[in-house]
C-alpha cells in the first residue's frame, strides 16, 4: 500500500507541476517535397523559408541545387538517403563513406546539415528493405565519424505510426512484435549511443478520416473538447496528436528506452480530397496545423512527458502535383506553387503575437478565437475541466504563479459566486495579465482559454492589469 501511495504522490506532483508556466518553446519546420512539375525554383523557396521565419527544412534526397541554395542561410536541414540506396549503404561501407563526402561533407557547413534520415517508412517499404536499415545506419554513422561530422550530424530514421502494433489508448502503445528485436532495439540502441532522436510521421488525419464516427473532428483539430481519458495511466487528452505521441512514447518505454527523443518528422492535414475523405478542407487543413503551431511554440510536451519540448516538421511545404494516389496527397501544401499561401496562419512565436488570438485554431482545450479591435483579451477557466484541474490550476495562479487573489479571498468583492470555476477564473486571468497576456500563459494544463469579451462572474469585473 505504502508503494501505491508514493507512486500516486510522485504522479500528484507531476501533474501539478505541469500546470505551472510555459516551458521553453519547441520548434517548427516544414517538409521540402518536389513531386512536382510547377514549383519555384530552389533559391526563390529558400528566400520563401525565410520570409515566413521557418528555420528547419527537411528534404526528401541530397539534391545539389537545394544545397546550394540552403547555404549560407542559416536555415537547419535534415536530408534524406532513399530507400533504393539502403541495400548499397548496408553492404559496402566504402559507398556510405562516398555518399556522405559527396551529399553532407561537400556541404557542410555553410549549408547546415543538422541530420540525415536514413530511409523513410522503410518498414512499409514495398521492396522489403527493412534488413538493411540497422547496418545502413551504422555505416552512414561511421562515415560521418571519417569526416568529423558525427558529433554535429545526427542520424535516424523516419517510421510510421503503423510500426506501432497497438496504439489506443495511449498507454497500451506497444511496436509490432515481428519488428521489436530484429529493429527497435537495436535502432533505439543506436540512438541512445549517438544522442540523437527517433523520427516518427504521424497523421491524425487519417486516423479521424478511418474512424470518424468514434473520433471528434475537434479533438483532431485542437478545438474545445471535453478531452478523452485514458483509463491505463489515468491522463486526459485534448487532442489526437498528443495520444498519437504518447502511444510511440509508451512503446518505447515498453523496451526501456524512455530517454531517447523523439521528433515529428511528419505532420499535417490536406486541404482538399476526395469525397470520400472526410475532414478534408482549408478549414480543417488551417484549424490542425494554426493549432498544432500554437501548440509547439508554447511549449511543453506531452501528457505523458510533460516538459520535454517537441520538434515539428510540417507536411509539406507546397502542394505537389505529380504524387499519386487520392486528391489529398497533392493537397498538403501550407503553400500553392505560386507561393501564395493556401490558408492564413504563422510559423513563429513572434507570428503568434502579431496574429493575436486569430490563428486557424486553438491549443488543446480552448476554443477558436478571434481578435477583437481594442486588442484586449482575457484568460478564464474550462467549465468541463474538472474540478481537480481546476483546483491545481488555481493553487498555482495563487501561490508560485504570484497572482493576486485577494479579491476572491471571503468577504471580498470577487468571493461571490465561490465556485472554483470563478475563482479560478479570476486568478487564471491575474496570471495572464500579469505576464502581459503572453503567449502559453492562459493554458494551466487545458484548464483555461482566452476570451475577447469582458468576463463577469457576478459584481466581479476582470482588470487587464491583474490587480
């Protein structure tokens, strides 16, 4: 009993402290795909990276244009050995020494390669690959080390969220069977060794567009929603993309690699499909990636791992008219080849505060907002968060949050209606006054969400100071 009682105490605490202020910010980068017939040409795209502050790209081979084109601007770049070339890789060291020198070294660094990605979903690969993917790793690996790369240039491998045998719930996350000795141990070895990062694509598009009659559209989205619980390790979740996450990270922690990171090498919704596909739309296609960026630049993780910030990378850069398949896959882009965006939202903490409150959507647990004239918001509590949450909430605006919560105090004028609803309310608002309504600042765990109208919680009017 004594045990159960100190675990319970540790994940008490856990909680509590993940309500508290934002954590650092993570990052956010876009996917370069050129399956495509129209787009602009390499230097006019770097120029467009540039413009819209994104500092992370993430290409699909080695292209010399590309390259050229990256350097000297300071943007970070993950290439990408193809599939074709893991067999060559894997059995001839002396080819992954030529490959490196001609499409890294050659490079770098005026053009910062920050990664390699050996393969992509090579697990789904049609050509059956897979065998070759653990010593392709390792000899790209051992020819960085020839050329004094290895300790500036990462490598790994982007998978799949169908490598995951189960992943509902969240916690019961778990890899497939047949690939758990053969490939995640040793690849999870490899990347504890050389501390670099497990590259996962991950698409809660398709999982709504399969399952729509049992997953919300605003749970996908990062709209208000009630939030779904796990019953295997008792964590509430506002949106898909975290519980898609936290199932890789509960498999992980299956095969005791808890400590390697993770980084979304992939992401994003489409903007037009098929008839069939439901959920496609700009709307839709605005609402989850304006919500997944507000998301990652203010910080924190996941439910599961609560402070460790997430690198992002969007799909994809345009819409590509050449891929195959349904009208969707050509209908990812963020832009059209034009340049012109296809929908209005920010890649940057400071686009964050020059759009205010109007991106495309929420972060979890809030609802869509829009800016009013004078500028001015205010910061209230989640009715359906819960009691608990909202009591956390509040016994950290009041304490290490330094709000000022003498109004709400008995006898004063805020203490009516005394309801942990609109005392929280009133102390989430006094943090995000206080901290100058920055951003992340109005969250407490999903347990808060901004509004443009004054509230009122009887004869209590809520300042923009936070006195």
């Amino acid at each position: 009993m004594l045990a159960l009682m100190d675990v319970l105490c540790i994940s008490l605490v856990s909680f509590i402290l993940s309500l508290a202020a934002p954590a650092d910010c993570g990052s956010i980068g876009v996917n370069y795909g050129r399956i495509a017939n129209n787009l602009p040409s390499a230097t006019k795209v770097v120029a467009l990276l540039r413009s819209q502050g994104l500092d992370r790209v993430k290409v699909y081979d080695s292209d010399p244009a590309v390259l050229k084109a990256l350097a000297g601007s300071g943007i970070k770049v993950t290439v990408n050995l193809p599939n074709e070339l893991l067999s060559s890789t894997a059995g001839r060291p002396s080819f992954a020494y030529a490959w490196v020198q001609k499409n890294v070294a050659a490079y770098h660094p005026s053009t910062a390669i920050e990664a390699i990605a050996v393969g992509n979903e090579v697990f789904v690969d049609t050509h059956n690959t897979t065998k070759y993917l653990i010593p392709a790793m390792y000899n790209i690996y051992k020819a960085l080390m020839k050329y004094d790369l290895h300790s500036t240039v990462k490598v790994s491998s982007p998978i799949a969220l169908s490598a995951l045998h189960n992943s509902y719930p969240s916690s019961a996350g778990s890899f497939r069977p047949d690939l758990v000795e053969s490939v995640f141990k040793p690849m999870l070895e490899f990347l504890r060794r050389t501390k670099s990062s497990l590259m996962v694509n991950v698409y809660p598009f398709f999982a709504y567009e399969s399952n729509a009659d049992v997953i919300s559209l605003d749970y996908a989205l990062f709209r208000q929603n009630p939030g779904v619980v796990d019953a295997g390790n008792g964590l509430r979740y506002f949106s898909l993309f975290d519980a898609q996450i936290d199932a890789v990270f509960a498999a992980m922690s299956a095969v005791k690699y808890d400590d390697v990171p993770v980084i979304v090498s992939e992401t994003g919704w489409p903007s037009r499909g098929d008839k069939n596909e439901l959920g496609a739309s700009i709307e839709n296609a605005a609402a989850y990636n304006g919500g997944l960026v507000r998301r990652v630049l203010t910080g924190g993780g996941t439910p599961l791992r609560p402070h460790e910030n997430l690198t992002v990378y969007l799909f994809a850069l345009f819409n590509e008219n050449k891929k195959f398949g349904p009208t969707s896959e050509r209908n990812f882009g963020l832009f059209y080849p034009d340049e012109k965006k296809v929908y209005d939202i920010p890649f940057t903490t400071e686009g964050l505060k020059k759009y205010g409150d109007s991106v495309g959507s929420s972060i979890p647990g809030g609802e869509q907002r829009v800016s009013t004239a004078s500028g001015q918001s205010w910061c209230v509590a989640r009715a359906d968060a819960g009691k608990e949450k909202l009591q956390a909430g509040l016994d950290y605006a009041c304490g290490e949050g330094g709000a000022n919560c003498h109004q709400i105090q008995p006898g004063s004028t805020c203490y009516d209606p005394n309801t942990v609803e609109a005392h929280a309310s009133y102390a989430f608002n006094s943090y995000y006054q206080k901290k100058g309504r920055a951003i992340g600042t109005c969250y407490f765990g999903g347990a808060a969400y901004i509004v443009t109208e004054q509230p009122k919680y009887g004869k209590c009017e809520f300042s923009t100071t936070g006195n």
